[in-house]
C-alpha cells in the first residue's frame, strides 16, 4: 500500500466527513436555517401529489378472526361441526392444525349492515359499525408467515431477516418528522398477552434516530427525561450545549451518522423534558371527548386513553404512531376472548376516526386496523388457529373510499378469490407510502452494496380503494 495514498485518501475522507458533520451539526443546532423542519430525503420533492401527512396504525396483535368481525360467511355456519372440506386445504400450511382432523367452526358473532354503505360487521363492533361509511374494509388481505414473531416482523418490515427497518422508520426516513420537540415514530403498547419485540419498531440499518419510541401507557410516557434532582433547566442546558460541542468536534473529525443521531437525541431528550409533560397532561380534554373514547381515567394505559394520545401526537407533528393491543391470539375460548377484545377497542378505534373527522385532521391522516394475520375457520378446541391465506384490514382517512369492502374470499373464508384484488402485505405497503406521496420503488437506503426497499422487489399500489 502507498503511505501517501493511504494518507491522502484518509486526508480526503476526514475533510469530507468535517463538513458533512458540520452540516449536520448546524442542521440540528439550528433547525430554522439549515433545515427545513421537515428533515426526510425527499422533503417537499414528493413522488407522487400526497394524501395523507401522518400514519396511525392500530395493531391487534394476535391475529383477530376475520369469520367473527369484518367477513361474513354464512355458509360456514350452515357447516358448523361438520367436516371441513379437504378440497380448500390440500397441500395447504397450516400451524396447529397441520394434520389435525378439521371440523368448520362457524362464527359465534352476529352481522349486521352498518351504514348507508351497508358494510357487513359483527355486532361485536358496533361502534365501528357507526363509522362504516369512512372506512375501507380489505377482505383480502394475506401474509407469508404463520407464528406470530416472524409475522409481526413481515407486518412491520416486508422481511422476517432480523435487522432490516420498520414502516414507520422508512415514512420517517422519507419524510421526516413535522415537531422538532417530540419524536417522529412513536409506540404505545396496551393489553395482555404474548410479548412485542422492540424489533418490531426499530430503524434496521437506517440511522437510529428514525427508530420508533416506545411511549409507556402508565405513569411518566418516557423514562429518565425530567432532570435529575437538584439540577435546574438552566444547568441542564449548559450539560447539553457542552456535550453537543464535543460531540460536534468529533463529527468534523470522523464521518458517521450515529455522531448525528447523537446530537439530535440529545437535543430531542432536553426539549422532550417540556413537550412530553404538555402532552401527557390531558386534563384540558373536554369531557365529552374522554366520553366519546371511553376513558375512565386518562393516562390509565388503556387502549382508549392510547388512541386520544394518538391524536394527541398527530395534532403536535408524529408522523407515525403505532399502537399495539395484545391479546387476540384466541386458540381458546375464542367467544369470551374476542368479546372482551371487542369491548376494549371498538369504541376508541371509532372514537379517533370520528375525533380526527371533527378536527379536520382525518383529511390528511391515514388510520390501519388490523392484526398480522387471521384464524382459521376450523375450529381448534374452542377458538381458532392462526391463519394467511385471508384476513380482514380496514383503513380510513384522506384519499380512502369509505363505505366500501375491497376483495374477498371464498364462502368458507379460507381464501381470497380474486387475484385482481388480492392485498398483500407487500401492497398494504406501497398503498401506504402513495398516499404520503412516496413512490415505494424509489424509498431507497444502500445497504451492504444493495439498494434495500420496504417493498423488497414487490409491492403494487392498490388504487381501486383511493378516491
């Protein structure tokens, strides 16, 4: 190896990386003149004309039985008990059942149509039944992965390789964030049940600070962002600005995001220490709003007292906000189960469509509701195993046809029927980066000598369910 070379190259590399790290020192020391606040790759140079400013994704996790609320089969009743069909499951992957004798279970749940629209939904959800003219029911829905882990890991990064990024680190990449006090992907997690990985919501290899934040449901939203005790915010400044300057210096020396990431989230955690307070004291919601949610008690880590932190955060700038409510994992028991699921989000789901519509904010905000895959419409024991082949979603918001259902599934609900209008995870995908004017085929990170996608090398946008 040539000394001088070697010297001039790495001479090259540290300039280089003295004025990327000043740019991002600047960028973040002074949002107003370096940057826009809207700090993404693509900033306002958007693919596609945007629908949607912000994503609020309503994750019941478990796998909710899609034959005992949003797709209705009566046929499968008329089966009940009886044999179910070896012509639907052939050759077909199954997780509990797989050689199992398989009987058809019929729903537990009645339907009824809802709306103008007349959307067929269990009386389980009646609330959401009441919003059934703004939403998009997608009967067609299927995924690749059987067990839970991996599933939720395919729902959130179109991948079950572990280490790649999250849809809401991907929007946040794309887009940024439209708060500089408060973080861009934020996590609330209610419920019981089978425990949630913090891979589900983490950056991969994009630079941590798209990573989402896990917001706790009871008691201080974040940990460890007050002040230490006996150390005054005006101390507390002089720590961060000092800490900020070393780790300024060491970003003219060395070019590395991570040194970046460092400087914002010291700069976030000091602003966070007013703006989470605000935030978390929901004493100023009228009662008639806590009523519509069906809060008892705000901050009680509900999912109701979620949803209003969701809007919460969509008001002040998050541009992703994922809620997780546990417990639909109903192998068992599945007609008290699914009962209790129901009475925990079905008001609070409608309630924030309903809220966000008052607010004039469900024009730009795209809501998701749905599970990482469905059930079986054989029984196992008293509930139901889990399911890929079809599954129900529904969205609402901006640039959405509400009042409608998209696709369906045979009359036994094993499976969808048409290709035409068969909704992958892949799809759900590049719908939902189109309605933030994001072309999933040019949201792009180079990784490892390959350019990486959420979408991996799939993906159709499914314009038939946009206005």
């Amino acid at each position: 190896m040539n000394y001088f070379t070697d010297l001039n190259r790495r001479t090259f590399l540290q300039r280089g990386g003295l004025s990327l790290g000043g740019a991002a020192l600047a960028s973040f020391l002074q949002p107003g003149v370096a940057q826009a606040k809207n700090s993404g790759i693509i900033g306002n140079n958007f693919h596609v004309p945007p629908r949607v400013k912000r994503v609020i994704h309503l994750c019941m996790a478990g796998g909710p039985s899609h034959v005992d609320t949003f797709d209705h089969k009566p046929k499968l009743n008329e089966l009940d008990g009886k044999p179910f069909p070896k012509s639907f499951t052939k050759g077909q992957q199954l997780a509990q059942l797989q050689g199992a004798k398989l009987t058809a279970r019929g729903s537990f749940s009645e339907f009824k149509k809802y709306g103008q629209s007349g959307q067929e939904i269990s009386t389980l959800f009646p609330h959401i039944g009441s919003i059934a003219d703004d939403i998009c029911i997608i009967k067609s829905m299927h995924t690749e992965q059987i067990n839970h882990d991996p599933a939720h890991a395919f729902m959130n990064t179109g991948s079950i390789i572990k280490g790649r990024p999250s849809m809401g680190s991907w929007l946040l990449y794309g887009l940024g964030s439209e708060t500089e006090d408060l973080p861009g992907f934020v996590v609330l997690v209610s419920g019981g049940g089978q425990p949630i990985s913090s891979r589900q919501w983490a950056s991969g290899f994009l630079p941590s600070k798209f990573q989402g934040i896990q917001f706790q449901s009871h008691g201080d939203a974040v940990h460890y962002v007050g002040s230490p005790s006996g150390v005054c915010q005006s101390t507390q400044r002089q720590v961060v600005d000092e800490v900020q300057r070393l780790n300024g210096i060491l970003s003219e020396r060395t070019y590395d995001p991570e040194i970046a990431t460092r400087i914002a989230q010291y700069e976030m955690a000091f602003k966070m220490q007013s703006s989470v307070p605000e935030l978390s004291d929901m004493s100023a919601e009228p009662q008639h709003v806590l009523d519509l949610y069906g809060i008892k008690q705000p901050g009680d880590g509900s999912f109701a007292s979620n949803c209003l932190m969701a809007r919460r955060l969509a008001e002040r700038g998050s541009r992703f906000i994922q809620i997780y409510h546990r417990g639909w994992d109903h192998h068992k028991d599945i007609e008290q189960d699914l009962t209790k699921r129901a009475l925990e989000t079905d008001q609070a789901s409608a309630a924030l469509v309903k809220d966000l519509k008052d607010r004039g904010m469900l024009d730009d905000t795209l809501v998701i509701w749905g599970g990482e895959f469905g059930r079986t419409p054989m029984g196992q024991g008293s509930g139901r195993d889990h399911h890929i082949n079809a599954f129900s979603v529904w969205l609402a918001g901006g640039g959405i046809k509400g009042g409608m259902s998209f696709g369906s599934t045979d009359e036994l609900g094993y499976r969808y029927i048409d290709n035409n209008e068969k909704v992958h995870v892949h799809d759900l995908h590049a719908t939902m980066l189109h309605m933030c004017g994001i072309d999933h085929t040019r949201l792009t990170f180079r990784y490892q000598g390959r350019d990486f996608r959420l979408t991996d090398v799939h993906g159709h946008v499914k314009k038939a369910i946009l206005t």
